[in-house]
C-alpha cells in the first residue's frame, strides 16, 4: 500500500516541540486504522503472505476463545502480588549443570515461575484477540479480550497490584505486559468494553507506570523496560512519559551500541547472540511506537553513525549463518527475535535483511509482543517509505500516513493530490480548501505516483 501527497510540505525528521499529538488516538500503538484497512484489503483479495498469516492468525485467535480467566490470585496464597523466582538460579549442588547455583541461560525447571506463565498467556491471548477483532469485525474476539483483561486487571478480587514486586518480575512484566497493551488497543472503542472499565484499566497503568518509570538498567533489560514504559504512556495518554521514553532510548544507543553495531551489554553473556537479539528486537519495537507518533526512532543516529540501524545492519547476518557469530553461544540459536526484521525490511528495503526473513520462513511470529508480524508488519502496510515531497511548509511534517502540522502552519489541502481530503485522529474529515490547525492528520489512500522517495536518513 502507498500513500502520496503532493502538499505544501517539508519532511522532516527532526523532532520539534511544537509537533506534539495533543490526543492519543486509538489505534494507534503498533497500528492504526489505515494499515489496518491495508491488510484487511490485502487479506481480502488473497494477496501473499498477508491470507497466509491471516489464516495463521485466526486459528490462533479460535484457541485463545477457550482460555480461561487469569490472574495472580490463583496461584495460591501470594494475594494479589506478582510472584516469580529466578529461572536461572536456586540449582542444588548435585544438580546443577555450571557446578553452583545460578547458571546463566540454563532454566531450573524447579524456579516458581506460575505468575510468568499466566501474564505470558493473557499477553499472547489479548494481542491475538485484539488482532483477529480488528482485522475480522467479529465480536466474539473482542468480547474474550475484555473477559481477560477484566480478570487481570479491574476486578479487586483478582487484578494483579500495580507494581514490580523483585528483580525477576521487572523483565517479565516489561516482556509480557506491551503485548496486552496492543491487544487492548486494538479493541479500545469495542461497546463490550466500557467507559469506565477503560478508566480503571487506564488508572493502573499510570500507577504501574510510575514504578516502570522509577527504574533503569544496563542491558537489554532496559530496552525492554522501553518498550513497556512507551506503550504504557501511550495507553494512559501521557505524552510527557512518552517523551521522556523516547530520549531515554536515544541516549541508550550511546550506552549499549559500539562502532560495529554489537549490543556490549550481552557480548559476555552465555546465549549472546539470543541475548543481542533479545535486545534488538526491543530496541525495534520502541522505534515502531515511535514511528506511530511521528517521532522517527528508526533513522536516529549519533554523529558517529551509531543507531538502530547499524544494530540490525550488523545482526542480520548472524541470524542467516549463526555458525559465524564468534562471542559465547552455549545453545544453539534457532532464530529467536529474528521476526523483528519484517519491520526492519518494511522500513530500509535491504536485502540483508530480506535474507532473515527467507531464513526463518514466512510466516513470522514475534512471540512477546507483535504476534504475526508478516501479517501485521510485511513491507507494503506502512507509508513511511513511500511519500513523495514535492516542497515545504515550516513546521510540517510527513511520518507514515500521518501528517504532523506545527504551530502557526495551515495546508492548503486542495494542493493536495486527486484532490484528497484529510482526516484527523478523532475521524473528523477535511475536505479540500478547509486551512486544519495544529494537529495530527491521516492521509488517505490514493493512486501511487511513479515516482517514490528515498527515506530520509538524517540524523537528529
């Protein structure tokens, strides 16, 4: 799918204060109504490899319809405190397999980790859920995301408390909890789902978030701790959280991205190349929220060059011939967080990382947060690529599909192409020669010029 507009227009990919989404709009986290349309139309018309991860999805989302209720509560008599214990440690010294007692990247099937595989089921039932009701228009699936969600995080009874409780649960709720907000998001403006439910769900978030915000680490801890601490703003409507989300990604590439491209941070652990990717795959998700607000993490680069890019530049082939991957590696890798690459490729078109991609084999499955991410995220659904600029406007920009305008900046939209009227996030449609004001806008879908632009690969 392409988007095109010939507006008064200057693309710009470096972030202003002045361009700032009053209203999150929903959905919008890592999706939003046009690239939903897009993969409906392409699913529709049997288009490849989107009615190949459809019907992958679907089967998936009829299995989530019997999943019962879940919640912290039912594991005992922890109360409604998350619970786990440390997968790596508490081996016995007649059993362990490093000879003590915590042994990096060997799970001790002993660790109480019941909590774990509850919040990693809701995530995966509500994401899936949430993607079948967009995508279907069938009811039943959203129904079943709210039935889960109410159980795990309105109900006193059985909602789990806003809060990390030790070490272990912060990677497990940073992992677990961003694919519930996809989920949630995806059906946010279903009647089964009301108002006040979405309040409360709203309220302890921003209670969660706060403790999320509280932290910070070293490795890919923290780029996981992003991906949460991003969604989460987004969910609660917290756009200043969200900034400081943001930056804080930024200033992580700096910390953890040498001049080749490595993730130091992982390069001594036991599974580095699971561990460097693990982080990747964080540090791509982040940038794809990003991307839904305007804000182009993707293309962020230090003077030095330094950037998600370089990270995924350097990845990739390890990922296609692991064999060569030089740091400790005591498993084999089997390809973990290798699906990450369909956003990669959506964005740069490399063949490198085509290359990832005919490895793992089609259809591609993000298992923490994204899902299906051929289906949801294969070269085609986004805009970001596909925009052609024809000269500016101070204060505007072009991100994706959307249409970001500044402060004391008006488009004449019937310079726009075919002429084309515009949307803003509330769904509000501008037709041509209506001047909108500051705000967020949705370019439609038209006839794709023969002519597309490269993407601008500033740095900011």
């Amino acid at each position: 799918m392409k988007f095109y507009a010939s507006a008064i227009l200057c693309l710009s990919l470096l972030f202003s204060p002045g361009l700032i989404q009053a209203e999150f709009a929903h959905p919008g986290l890592f999706l939003d109504s046009a690239e939903i349309a897009s993969i409906r139309s392409r699913v529709d018309s049997g288009e490849q490899p989107w009615k190949q991860g459809y019907d992958a999805l679907i089967k998936e989302a009829d299995a989530a319809l019997q999943q019962s209720d879940l919640s912290v509560t039912f594991q005992g008599s922890k109360g409604n405190d998350y619970f786990t214990e440390q997968p790596y440690c508490g081996w016995s010294t007649t059993n362990s397999p490093c000879g003590t007692s915590c042994c990096d990247g060997k799970i001790n099937p002993q660790a109480d980790r019941a909590d774990y595989k509850s919040v990693s089921d809701l995530s995966r039932s509500v994401r899936t859920l949430g993607l079948a009701y967009a995508l279907s228009g069938e009811s039943r699936y959203a129904d079943k995301a709210v039935t889960l969600l109410r159980a795990w995080f309105i109900a006193p009874a059985t909602r789990m408390n806003p809060k990390i409780t030790n070490n272990q649960s912060q990677i497990e709720l940073y992992i677990t909890i961003p694919g519930i907000y996809y989920g949630a998001d995806l059906i946010w403006h279903h009647s089964g789902w009301s108002e006040k439910e979405r309040e409360d769900f709203q309220a302890w978030t921003a209670t969660f978030m706060q403790d999320v915000k509280a932290r910070s680490h070293g490795t890919n801890y923290e780029n996981w701790r992003l991906v949460l601490l991003s969604a989460g703003a987004y969910i609660g409507g917290d756009s200043a959280l969200l900034d400081v989300a943001f930056e804080t990604w930024k200033n992580k590439i700096r910390d953890q991205v040498n001049a080749k491209g490595e993730l130091t941070p992982e390069l001594d652990r036991t599974k580095s190349l699971d561990y460097s990717t693990y982080a990747l795959n964080a540090m791509a998700q982040t940038a794809e929220i990003a991307r839904h607000q305007g804000i182009d993490l993707y293309n962020y680069k230090l003077n030095d060059g330094r950037g998600l890019e370089l990270v995924l530049d350097y990845h990739a082939p390890f990922i296609v011939n692991p064999g060569n991957w030089t740091h400790p590696q005591i498993d084999a890798y089997k390809g973990e967080n290798g699906a990450i690459y369909e956003l990669a490729y959506s964005i740069w078109q490399k063949p490198a990382y085509k290359a990832v991609i005919d490895k793992l084999g089609r259809p591609l499955n993000e298992i923490r947060t994204l899902g299906l991410t051929t289906l949801t995220h294969s070269f085609g659904i986004q805009g970001t690529t596909s925009i052609q600029v024809e000269s500016s406007l101070p204060g505007s920009k072009f991100q994706g599909n959307k249409l970001f305008i500044g402060e004391g900046a008006a488009l004449p939209l019937q310079d726009m192409h075919n002429p084309a009227s515009l949307r803003d996030m509330q769904g509000r449609i501008f037709q041509p020669g209506e001047k909108p004001a500051r705000g967020v806008f949705v370019i439609p879908e038209v006839a794709a010029p023969d002519r597309i632009a490269e993407p601008d690969t500033a740095s900011y």
